[in-house]
C-alpha cells in the first residue's frame, strides 16, 4: 500500500514547522484513540538538504484534511536503513 510522503525544507524543519506538524499529528492520533496502523516518521535527506516526513497509509483515513492541508504526497513505502 501506499505511504504519503511530506518534504520540508531545512528551514522549515528547524523552525515552528515540525513542532506544529507533529502536534497536529498527535492530536489526530490521540482523538482516534491511537490507530496502530497510523504513523508518522521522518528521516533527513543529505543530498537535498531537506527533511522527509513520511505517513502510513492508514493515516489518510484517520487524519486526511492533515495530508491535504500540509501537501503530502502518495509515495511508496519508505527504505528501511
């Protein structure tokens, strides 16, 4: 299945960016009473200088004005390092 993907930039990532993304996130979560298949991760991406912000694919179903409003993107599922 599909992921979504979000990629910030580092000015984005390093100021109120990731703290109100991942604020929205948790209240998401918490108000769906902790979905285990919705998650939200992130990894930096040396070559492009940028933060990759990656979302389960049940995460559109408990928090799709979240993806929409921010911009994310269906992706694949992420590598694993």
């Amino acid at each position: 299945m599909p992921w979504f993907k979000l990629e910030a930039t580092n000015e984005q990532a390093t100021s109120t960016f990731e703290v109100e993304l991942m604020a929205a996130f948790q209240r998401a979560f918490m108000s769906n009473r902790g979905p285990r298949d919705m998650a939200m991760f992130s990894e930096f991406n040396h070559e492009r200088g940028a933060t990759n912000y990656y979302f389960t694919h049940a995460t559109q179903k408990y928090a799709s004005e979240l993806l929409n409003c921010i911009g994310a993107s269906l992706c694949e599922l992420p590598r694993q390092p």
